[in-house]
C-alpha cells in the first residue's frame, strides 16, 4: 500500500535529533514559556524574514489572534469584510468568523486553484479590511496585483501560511509577504510538531505584543490582564522538535519537489487536469492535487492499485452545515465543482522512486 503520507516515516528520517530534543526537555524541567520556545521563534522568524515569531496553539488559534488583535488595537471592528478564498479549508473562514467579522467568499482561478486576483476588485465594498491570502496546497497565491489592490483599497494583507512553509514569492518567503501571517504546525503540514502547534509571524511590534498576550490569558505582565485572551501556546517540547525539522525543511520541500516533478513530466491521463506548473521556488507543494469528472472512480480505481489518495475538500465552507444561512443563496460553481473534482495523491519526502512511478502508471492507466 503507498500511504498517503506516513507519519512515522516522517519522523523516522529526523529519529535521533527528534528523540535528543524531546529528552532534553524532559530533564530539563521546564515545559512551557522557556528556552526552546525563544530558540525556535527567533530560528523560524529569520528563516521566514520577519521581526516577530509568537509561538501559539495551533493554526487555526494563530489566525484568530492576528483578526482579534487587530480589533483590539481599533484598527478593525466587528461587522467589517475579510476576503478569503471560497475553496479554502473551512480554519481560515472560522478564524474570521470567531472574530464577528464577514467572511467575503471569493471564487479561486480553476487553473491555479488559488483565489482569482481578477474577481477581487468586485468584492470589495466599503467595509472591506483586509485580505486572508491562503497559499492553498503549498503554492504561493500571492501576486502582484493582489499587493497592488491592497494598497489602493487599504487592506490589511493577512496570509494562512499553514499548507506553505518555504514557498517562496520573487525570494521572500511565505508568511513575510503581507502584516501578518499565520502558520499550522499539524503534524501532517510540511513543518509538522508532533501534536498541535501554530505561530504567528509579523514585523509589526504592536500587533506582534497583542497577540502574545493574547494567546497567554490576555496577560504581558504576570497577573496583569490587558485583554480577554485564552490559553493558546506553544508548548517546549513541540518547539524543540520544530527547531529540529526547521533545519530540514528545505531539503524536505526539495523531495516534495521531485516528487511533483515526476508527477508533471508522467501523468499524460486527458481525464486528469493538474494545476498549473510553478517554479519550485513558488510551490513547496503540501498536496497534490488533481482535478476528475469522474473522481470518485479514481479514487477507487487508485485504491484498488494500492495507493492511498485525499480529497481537499469534499464540502467547501458555504456549504457546510455550521454556516447555514450565512451566506444565504450565495452560489459559487468553480468552488463546488473543484470540491467534486478534487483529489489529492500522495505526496511527501519519504515517497519512494518506484512509488511516485507507481502512481503516474496507475493514473495513466484509469479509464483505459
Ligand atoms: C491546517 C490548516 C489550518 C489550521 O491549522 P491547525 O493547526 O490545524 O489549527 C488553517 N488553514 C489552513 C489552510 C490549513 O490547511
């Protein structure tokens, strides 16, 4: 069987360094708030090129403190418009949501599967504050004409860099290209903890202060609370093992790379539309998707060759039952066909040479 991606495999390359840095925070004594949580956020804000690092929960946790603590610095308020790709994974729109703000579902490009710069403009109203740029499946989505609208309408750039660790935007990373940016570290993401965790990076020091107290009780000072904030850090251990896939992750996007690669240069099925081909530099490539009418047979078709393959996602956020009567009679046709289309094959650093090989026959064979 060729998994979809094997976790244990994952942490299987790293095994000494991850068992080194786990058991040196056991001895140590000290489990939150500590040196390694410092270690990992300075390491990971220079690698992505900003000021600040805030370590916190998770993902979706780092999202929703960028959106809180820009209401609670008065540069946004309740009720105002956040644009947010309509084929997201439903985290991004709950960050927006959690916060009492709109949530302004955008139709993404079907070739790039990335929220279309061309139907931005005419979303835009005047409560319209800002932009959630998610670079969905690892692709980098932003463009210069999204910073170009941002600047002439006043939005606040915010990035979900959860799927897209290591992209790269003309040699600036992900999560450096807008105010701030929030970032995943699910075990499954391309720079995954062993168990939950999230970070927020940003060059603005007011912001970056908020949401540091945010996500400790509201608290900068012990016993002193500024804010209403919750419990939502990262912890020492899974800051330590960051610290220690940080310094892999390159080298783990290059085998993600050649994965891909062999993906573009193989898959010749006229049933099945890949995405758009991106330079490296632009797509560290969390998933591969590809695009089928007849998708779930391939889904089928695939498990019945032994490969193991997603969909990302099956429900888009506007239809799910949470958000019923939200966006009442909003139709979004590219969003609802890729969520029908969609189907993710395995891709990660430890897929063998004869597996991605395995796959590419298998694909072309469907249908045959
Ligand atoms: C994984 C993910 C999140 C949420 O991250 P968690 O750490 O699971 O909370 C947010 N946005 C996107 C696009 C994601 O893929």
């Amino acid at each position: 069987m060729i998994p979809f991606l094997s976790l244990k495999d994952v942490t299987a390359r790293y095994a000494d360094e991850i068992h080194e840095a786990v058991n040196r925070v056991v001895d140590s004594g000290w489990y939150l708030q500590g040196a390694e949580n410092e270690r990992f956020e300075a390491h990971y804000a220079e690698y992505v090129g900003t000021e600040y690092c805030i370590g916190c929960g998770n993902g979706l946790d780092a999202l929703i403190w960028i959106y809180r603590a820009y209401i609670e610095s008065g540069i946004m308020q309740k009720g105002d418009e956040v644009i947010v790709p309509a084929n997201t994974y439903i985290a991004s729109v709950l960050a927006i949501t959690e916060n009492g703000l709109k949530a302004v579902l955008v139709e993404p490009d079907p070739e790039t599967l990335e929220l279309d710069e061309n139907r931005i403009e005419e979303a835009i109203t005047a409560q319209t504050k800002s932009i959630l740029l998610v670079h969905l499946y690892g692709r980098c989505a932003y463009t210069e004409k999204i910073g170009e609208l941002c600047a002439k309408y006043h939005l606040h750039l915010v990035e979900d860099n959860a799927q897209a660790h290591g992209c790269r935007y003309n040699g600036k990373r992900t999560g450096s290209l807008g105010e701030a940016a929030g970032h995943s570290f699910y075990p499954g993401k391309n720079l995954g903890a062993l168990g939950d965790g999230g970070a927020v990076t940003t060059d603005n020091k007011e912001l970056a202060d908020c949401i540091r107290a945010l996500a400790n009780y509201g608290s900068q000072k012990k016993y002193v609370n500024q804010y209403r904030g919750r419990n939502s850090r990262l912890d020492e251990i899974q800051a330590a093992v960051l610290d220690v896939k940080l310094r892999h992750l390159d080298e783990d996007n290059s085998l993600r790379q050649k994965v891909a690669k062999c993906y573009y240069e193989g898959i010749k099925n006229p049933m099945i539309q890949l995405p758009t081909q991106l330079p490296d530099e632009n797509n560290v490539y969390h998933l591969f998707p590809v695009l089928c009418e007849r998708r779930e047979e391939l889904q089928r078709y695939l498990a019945q060759h032994d490969i193991q393959t997603l969909i990302h996602y099956p429900i888009p956020p506007h239809l799910q039952e949470c958000y019923a009567g939200e966006w009442e009679g909003l139709s979004l046709p590219i969003t609802e066909r890729l969520a029908k289309q969609e189907l993710s094959l395995p891709i990660g650093s430890c897929l063998k040479n004869e597996e991605m090989e395995k796959v590419v026959s298998a694909v072309n064979e469907f249908g045959a």
